[in-house]
C-alpha cells in the first residue's frame, strides 16, 4: 500500500465508534451495515479531522452540538475522545477532553517519523491545533496535513428540484469538484477546455448509462464571471439544449461519480470517501462503478459506505467491512476474509451471507 494511505486508524469514543484499535485500511474499504449502524459516523470522523487540520475544531464541534454531540454519549459517559492515523511514514495521535462549556480543547497532540522513529509531542492544553506550527516541532507532519486537507466526502443525495447540481454557478469555481456536485458544470468545463482526453472518457461512460445522453453543451466565448448550468444534448435531437430537470436522479448522480473517477488520475484526491453511491444506480451503472474503483484503486485509496447487496457483489470480501450496531448502540467493525469464508463463497455471494446473518451487519 502506497504511503500516500491510511494503514491503520484509531478511535475512542466518537459518536458510535467507543472503540477501534488499530484497525486496518486497504485500498478498497467498502462498509456495509443497517441504518444507524455508524458508517455515517466513521466516514464523518475524516471529517472531523480534516477540520482539526485546518484549525477549526471549535466551529465543527458549535455545528455539531458541542461536546455532547460528537463525544460517544455525552460527556458524562465519555470524558475525553483520543485518536491515532497512521500513514506508512507518518503517525499523527491526539487525546481531546471536554471543558466545563460543553467545547473540546486538546490535552496532547503528537507525531511519528516512522522511518525514524522520531516523535514529537505537545502536552499543552491548546484549543486548536498546532500541528502546522513549525515552532512546535511538527516538521513531519507537512505529509499527513497535506492528505488530510485534501480528502472530500462526496454525497450525491440532493437531485431535486433545488439540487446544488441542477443550480447554476460560475466558471471560476472549477479548481475541483465539490463534495455535493454544486460545481459539476464549471468543473466539466474546465476537464473540456483543459483534459479533452478525460473529457471524452467521461462523456463516454455516461453514454453508456444515461441512454438519451449525447454531450454536454457550453456557451461559447465563457469568461469567469459568467454563470454556467449542466446543460446536455439529447443524442435523439441534437439541437435540443435540455436542463438538468430533465435527467433522472439516478443520471445525475452518475454523471457526478462518474466526473470524480474518470478527472485526470493529479485531480483526485489520494483519499476517496463515498456515501451511498448505489443510489437510484440500476444494476449495470453499479458494474461500470464498480470496475471504475477496483481500477483507480491502484493509486487511490476508497472508504465507502453502501447498503446495496448488488453493489457488494461486486467486490471482493477482503473489501468489505461489516459494521454492526452492538446492544448498547456503539458501533464494531469486522473486515471480511476471503480465506476464511472460502467455503462459503463456493456457493454463495457475499450479500448471501449478508443476508443470511451470517457476517453480521443486520439489524
């Protein structure tokens, strides 16, 4: 696995999550689990440490009611919530405690030089971090902070008729590709004017799942200030300019998953989190999807969650993590093992076994 990745993470007491020691991420992570689980919960602690990065800790735990909301039952029955991120060459851990206000400040941060072994430690209470301060002695840690700033959690969910992807938005916001598709036209624009090649590749990949799909369609002589919608050509009636009304939910958010695995390899972030892809997906979209990830997987590290038995299918066990919801509603998580279910798989699929209780992950 590429240095580029998570190898192995650590949470105490976030929201589901009471405990996960050290578990193990692959290049394709792919969580399945009942809603209310904690997948939600897990993809939303990169997050919260993106935030942390980025030195805002206090605005992410106001948004997120305080101490009580992210610590795993409240304050009184989880005082502090600690964490450990390795990459193969960095290690990044942190111990946060909650103040009298219901805020959370830091007891300790610290860092590994792996290679090296060469660690760094700030016990000072601090409310936010220092982890980019170079007087602190963090000077290894410029890796781990550039990975983490750059991860997106990407959720496609909001199609309707006040979808941020069927709004319009100005060309200049096209550096890349936001979380929510807000900016997919002046995104695409840019892959147009400046990586036909990756243009073309995603045109076709969406003709082959949106049926009446032709092309995109931009204005000509576009400058910065100018507003831009996705507009697309009807491969019926090629003189027909159609809003994005006029696609189906399940069109528009494979246009959008499709636009952030077929970018050029520079653009996408080493890191991808996906929630719920499947969504209004019909089975031979979730194909394409699928061979799409298990090809840039190669360079690129996936955590997805997913409760679609057909899209699970389509990946290999040691893929998948079962989260399970224990009897006093923290979260577990279990990576499946081909070796171990090899019997099984004789005769079944994974969402078999899902499906049978036999890994877990039900209600």
């Amino acid at each position: 696995m590429s240095n580029k990745f998570i190898q192995k993470i650590t949470i105490e007491n976030f929201k589901s999550i009471r405990e996960l020691n050290s578990f193990p991420l692959s290049n394709i992570n792919i969580l399945i689990g009942a809603n209310g689980s904690g997948k939600s919960n897990f993809l939303s602690f990169f997050n919260f440490v993106r935030n942390i990065i980025e030195k805002n800790l206090g605005g992410y735990t106001a948004k997120s009611g305080k101490a009580d909301g992210i610590l795993t039952f409240g304050r009184k029955n989880s005082p502090y919530l600690e964490s450990a991120i390795e990459l193969e060459d960095n290690k990044y851990g942190f111990r946060l405690l909650a103040a009298d206000d219901n805020s959370l400040y830091f007891e300790y941060e610290r860092t590994k030089y792996i290679p090296s072994n060469n660690i760094f430690k700030d016990d000072s209470a601090h409310v936010e971090s220092k982890l980019e301060y170079p007087s602190a002695g963090f000077f290894h840690a410029k890796h781990f902070v550039s990975q983490f700033k750059k991860i997106l959690q990407y959720h496609f969910h909001d199609v309707g008729d006040t979808s941020p992807i069927k709004s319009d938005d100005y060309v200049y916001e096209k550096e890349k590709l936001k979380f929510d598709g807000k900016n997919i036209a002046a995104f695409l624009y840019r892959l147009y004017t400046e990586e036909i090649d990756s243009y073309k590749l995603i045109v076709k990949t969406i003709r082959m799942v949106v049926p009446d799909f032709y092309d995109f369609y931009f204005p000509d002589n576009l400058n910065g200030t100018d507003k831009i919608t996705l507009l697309w050509i009807n491969k019926n009636d090629r003189d027909s300019i159609q809003h994005p009304s006029f696609l189906s939910d399940g069109s528009l958010r494979f246009i959008c998953l499709a636009t952030v695995l077929l970018q050029p390899i520079s653009l996408i972030p080493d890191i991808v989190i996906i929630d719920e892809p499947e969504l209004g997906l019909h089975p031979q979209a979730l194909v394409i999807l699928a061979n799409l990830i298990e090809r840039i997987s190669l360079q690129k590290q996936f955590i997805i969650a997913t409760q679609s038995s057909q899209f699970v299918d389509l990946f290999n066990a040691n893929d998948i993590v079962v989260v399970n919801k224990n009897s006093d509603g923290t979260s577990s998580f279990t990576r499946l093992d081909d070796n171990k279910l090899s019997s099984w798989l004789e005769e079944y699929n994974v969402s078999d076994l899902w499906e049978m209780n036999l890994i877990g992950g039900l209600p």
